[in-house]
C-alpha cells in the first residue's frame, strides 16, 4: 500500500484521486507521521460496506445462536409466512 503525506494530498490531490481510480490501492496519508486516513475510490468502498453488512448479519446469527434464540424449521417457516403476508 501506498503512503503519502498530508502536505501532498493538498498539492496533488486530483493526481492522486486519480492514481486511486486507476490502480484500486487505498492510498495512507500521514500527518506528522502518523496515519490520519486513507484515500480509496467509491467502487471499493462500497464493496467494503457491502462486505461489513454480511459480516455484521453472520456476528448477529452467531450470537443468537450461543443466546439459546433459536427456531426449527416449521417455525421459521410459519414466521416468514406471517411476514410475507
């Protein structure tokens, strides 16, 4: 991955955003040598969110489970039955 100073995003921001659209590498900007934030394009970004929201969805489905929260087939099916409606 790419690392670049804050000072540089400021100077050549639109070389930058380009590189990003181009290559799809999330680019590190620094600040006082430390990291501050990264620069990514809309495309992979979205997939990243996308991805989060599944992962959040199978982290809830885990934690009922260990919770007892369960129901059998029969019941889960007269539940989405209920709700289709």
């Amino acid at each position: 991955m790419r690392t670049e100073l804050v000072t540089t995003l400021k100077r050549q921001a639109t070389e930058l955003l380009s590189d990003i659209e181009r290559d799809k590498e999330p680019i590190l900007i620094t600040q006082h040598g430390l990291p501050s934030a990264y620069l990514l394009d809309v495309e992979t970004y979205q997939l990243m969110q996308q991805r989060m929201t599944i992962l959040e969805g199978i982290a809830r489905g885990e934690q009922a489970l260990a919770e007892g929260r369960v129901a059998t087939h029969t019941q889960a099916k007269k539940r989405l039955a209920r709700w289709l409606k």
